[in-house]
C-alpha cells in the first residue's frame, strides 16, 4: 500500500512539475496535434495488425499468397503513416505518446 501511495505521489510531483509529456494542442498547432493523436492510434492499430499476422502465419493459417498480400498492405501503411507524420512535422518517435503512469503507448521492441 506503501508503494502505491508512494507511486501516485511521485506522478503527482511530475503534473505538478510540469514534467509530464502532453498533447500541446493550441490554435497555432491544432492540425498537428490532431495529426499526432490520429497518426498514433493508426500506428498501434497496424503494429496489433502486424501481429495478429505473424501468429496466423506461424500457426499455418495463411496460404504463400495471402501472406505475401498481408505483407505488402502493412508495408505499404507504414510508410503512408511515416508520410503523413513527415507531411505534419512529426517523427516516428513522436506517435509513441506518453500514457502517464501507463507508460508508453507501445514499447520498443527494438531495444
């Protein structure tokens, strides 16, 4: 229980900081932050896609064809996602928002 309260104190003192990352949407960078939000739930949404198809792969589900289809549809995604967050000034990194005490949208994998 300690812990707990501990936990929540200490994010307290990041909001009250100011440390906390956030969606700065103001009348100037509306479109971008927009642009953010939008662009990150359509990257979770292909990563959870790009999942789902590689356990259907492995559990034999798919024939030659239909992977080599699934494959090129979320090629093709990602780098429309990476085109558009470009197009809104926005780098891959920037679409991971930061869920407070959840933490990061998704992790990275690659680390």
């Amino acid at each position: 229980m300690g812990r707990a309260i501990e936990g929540l104190n200490q994010e307290l003192a990041s909001i009250a900081s100011g440390t906390t990352q956030r969606l700065d949407c103001n009348s100037e960078n509306i479109e971008q932050g927009l642009a953010r939000l939008v662009l990150s739930l359509i990257e979770l949404l292909r990563k959870l896609l790009e999942r789902q198809a590689i356990r259907r792969m492995e559990g034999g589900s798919l024939h030659d064809s239909q992977i080599e289809e699934m494959g090129l549809a979320l090629m093709k995604l990602e780098q429309k996602i990476r085109e558009l967050a470009e197009h809104f000034g926005l780098r891959p990194e920037d679409l991971n928002l930061d869920l407070g005490p959840l933490g990061n949208l998704w992790t990275d994998e690659k680390k």
